[in-house]
C-alpha cells in the first residue's frame, strides 16, 4: 500500500511532536511541576491520542483513496491497453496494406522493367545489326566497284518502282556496242533516254576531310574535275542520234554528294548542261520517273484514243449497212403488207358472194313452201349448176 506524501508528512510532524513531549515530561518529572501543568500535560496526550485516532482514520481513507485511485488507473490502463492493441491492429493493418500495395506495385515495376529491359535488348541487339550494316555500307563504298554496283543496285529500284516494266531495260546494249545501266524505253519524241550511275566518292570525302581554306579549294575543283569527266563520257557513250533522246542522265546515289555540288559548284552543273547530260539524286529521279509515268500514261490513253476513234468510225458504217438492210426490210415489209391487203379483200368479196348465194336459196325454197308445190327436181338442179359457177 502507498501513502500520501502529504500524509507521511504529517504523520512524521505529530510522532516529533509526541517524542518531544515525552522529553519533556521525563525532564519536569524530576523537579516539582504545579498541577496546572500536570493537566495541560495530560490534554496534551489526550489531544495526541485523538490526533493518532484521527491520524489512523485518514491513513485508513488515504488507503481506500489509494485503493479507488488504482483501480481507477487499473481501469484507465486497461482501457488505455485496449485502445493501444486496436490502434496497434489498425496500424498493422494499415502497414500491411500498405506493404503489400508497395509490393503489388514493386512487382508490377519490376515487370515493367523486365519489358523494357527487353525491349531495350532488342534495340541494343537492333544497334548491333545497324552498326554492323553500317559496317558493312562503311566497306562497300569503300570499294569502287562495289560502290558503283550499289548506285546500279539502287537505280534499279527506283526505275522498277516508278514505271511499268515495258518503259525500261536494264544494261541494254547501244548500236555503239556501249551498255548503259538503264535504258528508259520513251517513245518520240523525246526517244530512248540513258540513265548511268556515277559515286565520285573519294573526292567528295577530300573535301569533307579538309579544313577550309586553298586545300578545301583544291579538293572541291578535283571533285568538280572527277564529276565533268564523267559527264563527257557520258555524252560522248550515251547519246546517239536517230537512236537515243538528245540527252542523258548522270545518276548520284547519294544527296549530300549532290547537295555539294549544286551547292558549291554551279559553273560544273552549268557545263553538264551544257554537255546535254542532267545531274538527278534519288529525289530528282524519282520526281523524273513519275513525269515520265505520266507522259507514258498519256501517250497510251492517246493510242487508245486513236483505237477508240477507228473503232467508233467501223462501227458508224456498220450501223449504215444495217439501216440499209433495216430499209430494205422494211420495204419488203411494205409489200407483204399490201399482198395481204389485197388477199383480205378478196377474201372479203368472196364471203359476201357467199352470203348473197345463201340468201337466195333460202328465199326461194321458203317460197316453195309456203304455196305447196315444192321445188322441181330439174329447177333444183339448174340452180344448183347456177349456184357451182
């Protein structure tokens, strides 16, 4: 059992009080005291009794303070214990939840991880195949014959894509004994239009490699020189009077090549032109091929036009013959019309004969009748005759 400080206090203060009353009265008891303070001695000790009672009293109420007030605490503890454990579950609850929503999306990231991972393995393994055919590219341009068989290669594409199979030939051979990469098969004018592919590479990438000033100067007009070199033999293998159209095509296969040279070299575009051979990239190509697409298709609605025409002119005379036929059946028509016309009226005359002959052989014989004689045997017969003819 704990008691009240306050108690303690007390309880402390009366029993000093007590001991020092009794050191007092051990100390007046060996001289002569007056009865006087015999008594007030003596109220003194009735008065400690009364105060230890008292004391004893409140010690007994302090407890059953004490006792109410633990409980009390006991009932607020379990109550504070009860409200702890359901907020402890709560908050579990809540943790859990929250542990297993991190972990739902923790596998959900990881899953979406693991797909980009992937998907950036495949683009990593595509970057691979790129490098390696950018490699690969790197080596064919390196080599000249190779780089010239990827401007043929790319030439036929587009020619193949653009126009009908019968407006082309492919390394077809000139009265020259010459053969051209490809042979756009026009009709006049303008005729034959030959197409050849040309990559002045190593130039173009000296011009690239060096740094402005008189050599960029000097590598830019070697180019210039590579690319007018071809343009000559070109003309001079490719344009064939009576055979070939009065021009010739240069094909670049490459945009940045021919960017540079329109860009950077005007006066060697003007002398192709001049030279009757016309400068194309892939773009101009294809922009060339879809005009010649249209001019083809042109020249064949206008073929189909003049069959259209011829036709229509043999199918005009047709229908003249047949109105002449339809004319002379229509006459024949005409005269069958009037035979029987005529084979009614005659057919009607006869009827009419035939009625009138009815009606006077019913006369007569009512006649005969009606006076009792009866029609001779020989008078019958007359008009039976008469009748017959």
């Amino acid at each position: 059992m704990t008691l009240d400080p306050i108690l303690i206090l007390v309880l402390a203060a009366l029993f000093a009080f007590g001991g020092a009353l009794a050191l007092f009265l051990s100390r007046r008891s060996s001289g002569s005291a007056s009865d006087a303070m015999g008594d007030t001695v003596q109220r003194l000790v009735e008065t400690q009794a009364e105060l230890a009672g008292r004391l004893a009293q409140f010690a007994e109420q302090a407890s059953r303070n004490q006792s109410s007030v633990n409980e009390r605490l006991q009932a607020q503890e379990r109550a504070i214990t009860k409200t702890l454990d359901v907020r402890l579950a709560d908050v579990s609850r809540r943790v859990g939840e929250s542990l297993h929503r991190q972990s739902t999306q923790t596998e959900s990231t990881m899953g979406d991880l693991k797909e980009r991972l992937a998907a950036i393995n495949v683009a990593q393994d595509r970057i691979t195949q790129l490098s390696e055919q950018v490699v690969t590219l790197q080596d064919v341009l390196t080599n000249k014959q190779a780089r010239g068989g990827f401007g043929e290669t790319q030439l036929e594409d587009q020619v193949k894509g653009a126009l009908p199979p019968n407006a082309y030939a492919f390394q077809a051979q000139l009265s020259n004994n010459m053969r051209v990469d490809c042979l756009l098969t026009l009709p006049n004018p303008p005729g034959s239009i030959a197409v050849d592919s040309k990559f002045p590479l190593e130039s173009f990438h000296q011009i690239r490699a060096t740094p402005d000033g008189d050599d960029r100067t000097k590598a830019r007009k070697a180019f210039g020189r590579d690319v007018l070199r071809h343009v000559h033999a070109i003309a001079k293998k490719y344009i064939i009077p009576g055979e070939t159209a009065d021009c010739a095509l240069m094909f670049l296969p490459s945009e940045a090549v021919y960017a540079e040279l329109h860009a950077e070299l005007p006066d060697v575009v003007e002398k192709s032109h001049h030279a009757r051979v016309y400068i194309v990239s892939p773009t101009t190509l294809m922009a060339l091929l879809n005009t010649i697409r249209a001019v083809l298709k042109d020249t064949e609605m206008r073929e189909q036009a003049g069959l259209i025409q011829r036709e229509v002119r043999l199918m005009s005379e047709d229908v003249g013959r047949l109105d002449d036929r339809v004319g002379k059946l229509q006459r024949h028509f005409g005269q069958a019309s009037d035979d029987i016309r005529n084979i009614r009226i005659s057919t009607e005359k006869v009827v009419k004969r035939a009625e009138k002959i009815e009606s006077v052989e019913l006369s007569d014989v009512e006649a005969l009748d009606a006076s009792g004689l009866g029609p001779a045997p020989d008078r019958l017969s007359d008009r039976g005759a008469a009748a017959a003819e």
